[in-house]
C-alpha cells in the first residue's frame, strides 16, 4: 500500500536522519498491526530496516466519535506521539523489553504526521511462535510473565493512561470499575443497535453488568498495563526475548484487565502467564464487559474502511456468541 499521510521523500529524509546520512530508502512498505496509525518498515539500499509509526487521520481506520481526544478517559483511543513516549518510557524503566526509538519527530519537523521510527524485530511474533512451535515459546513465555510482575508491581495511586497519571493530572470517574461499567454500558448499546441477537439480550446484559459492579470491593492502588496485550502484540527478539508494542494505551489500572485480555486471546496456551492474587469479581465484570467492547470495536472499525473486513467481522461475531454465553449460566 501507498503511504498515506507522507511522502515517500518526506519519509526518505526522516530515515536519513534516524539511521544515518550515507543510506537511501529503497522502499516503505505497509506492514499489519496499525488500525489507528500507520506502520511502516523502512527498507535502506544497504539492507538496514526500521519501523515507522505515523500518527494523522488519514492512517486512522477507526470512524471519530465523541470524546476521542479526552485524555481523562482511560479508554479513549491511544493516539499520538506523546502517549507513545510516555508510555515507552515508563516500559523501558521496569526493564519491559520495547522496541528502541531511532528518531521522533512532532508538528511536522519531517512530515505532516507526528512520527517515530523505532527499532525493526523482523522475527515472529509470539502469536505465530505459539502456533508453531508451543515448546520454543515455553521460554518466551516465562519471560513475558516476568514482564507482566514488573508491570504488575509497580503501583499508583491514581488510574489512567500513564502519560496523565505520571503528570499528575486526573482521569474521570471515580474507580476502574465504574469506568469499565460506564464503557460496557455503552459498548452494549452500540451493539445493540448494530445486531438484533444483542438488541434482544440487552436487558438482561445490563442487568449481569449491573449486577456484576455491584460486586466490587474499592480499591486504591494500580498496575501498570499495556491494555490489549495480545500474542499479536508480542514480538520476539533475535535472543528469545518477549517485546512489547502497540503500547500507547498502556496505562495505570485494575491488573485483571490484563489477564482478562490475555486470558482471551491465549486461551489454553495462558496457563505460563496466570498470576496469584486476582480478585474474582473484578475478573468476571472485566470478562463481560471485553466480550462487549470486542464486539462493538469491531463492529464500529467496519463502518469505516478497514480493509481486513471478513477477519473484524469474525473477531464481532465470535465475542457476541460469547457475550450471550455469560447470560445463559
């Protein structure tokens, strides 16, 4: 695919910059796994690679809504280069492996789009090593949970995306349960509107959402989480080592949120990761509400023209079925 949102000379000349004056860009390829910006590998004439974040509308599949832009909302989209710093930063200081930052560049210094370029892992991700070879991945696993303590055990006093959290300021609501409540109510509304099976289950939905909050004890202290830490999400470097990306909507917030995610997206192959000490209360509202926002999202990219249509609408279908399988037991 085309760039969208640079030049290729634009880009030519960030690379230069980022990797080193006596190389010329042969090319810039689109890679998967940018639904809100674009991702770019970054091929020189001698061979050396890179990777391209682009933050602008044009490389945003998702159609705008209100509230997009309100930081205070932990779960509004995680765009931008400064989500991505600060998220980084935090990452690299627990020792989280995460790629290296060659170059940024903001307002326009190299292109119309805020910019990253970052260290390229051309390797497998730990998705497609799981499905491989589970034992290779044994390894890799172990390191990722270490990983996961390190975020886990790092605390603070305040919920919300790190950026806001570690400049002090504050996110809305008042826990991370009403929050995910408050989400979940409205991921169930837009559902409902979008799919008749839902539209029928409403009530009852809410009822078990409501029912569920009910249930959670208050609490003081948050994780750091990456926010959707799926296989997809994982890389693997030439040592064996797990490597994060998609990081900006890393946050501070309930540590089930993640296992709940992880949980999902690894079903048995998650056993390695399991962490002692979950609240099963938070586990169960946090399940119901991500089998709701995994099928709303995805509903919701399709209005635009995210061109992977049939696996989105997959991903919708399958959470659906089982957003309606926790109202039958």
């Amino acid at each position: 695919m085309e760039l969208r949102a640079a030049t290729r000379e634009q880009l030519a000349s960030a690379a230069r910059d980022a990797l080193g004056a006596g190389r010329r860009l042969e090319a810039a390829q689109r890679i998967a796994g940018g639904s809100k910006k674009g991702v770019y590998r970054l091929v020189m004439d001698d061979a050396t690679t890179a990777i391209a974040y682009l933050w602008d509308d044009t490389e945003n599949y998702w159609p705008t809504a209100e509230g997009d832009d309100d930081l205070t909302d932990p779960f509004s989209p995680g765009l931008g280069l400064d989500l991505f710093e600060a998220a980084h930063a935090r990452l690299d200081a627990l020792g989280v492996r995460v790629p290296a930052i060659r170059l940024v560049g903001r307002d326009g210094s190299h292109c119309p789009a805020d910019l990253a370029i970052v260290e390229d892992l051309p390797g497998e991700s730990l998705e497609r090593l799981l499905a491989r070879d589970p034992r290779a991945a044994a390894p890799v696993m172990a390191r990722l949970r270490e990983a996961l303590e390190a975020m886990q055990h790092h605390r603070a006093p305040g919920y919300g995306k790190v950026a806001v959290v570690e400049a002090g300021g504050t996110s809305r609501g008042t826990s991370c349960e009403g929050v995910v409540l408050e989400r979940a109510l409205r991921d169930l509304a837009e559902a409902a509107s979008r799919d008749p099976r839902i539209a029928e289950a409403r009530e009852r939905l809410e009822e078990r959402l409501l029912g569920l909050a009910a249930t959670v004890r208050p609490r003081s202290q948050y994780a750091v989480v990456h926010g959707e830490l799926g296989p997809d999400h994982v890389l693997v470097d030439p040592d064996g080592n797990p490597v994060l990306i998609d990081i900006e909507g890393t946050m501070y917030f309930d540590v089930e949120w993640e296992h709940v995610f992880l949980r999902i997206r690894l079903h048995d192959a998650y056993g390695p990761l399991a962490a002692d000490g979950l609240d099963e209360d938070r586990l169960a509202l946090y399940l119901l509400a991500q089998r709701l926002s995994l099928t709303a999202g995805p509903l919701r990219l399709l209005d635009g023209d995210f061109p992977d249509r049939s696996s989105m609408a997959g991903i919708a279908e399958h959470n659906l079925k089982q957003a309606l399988e926790l109202i039958r037991t």
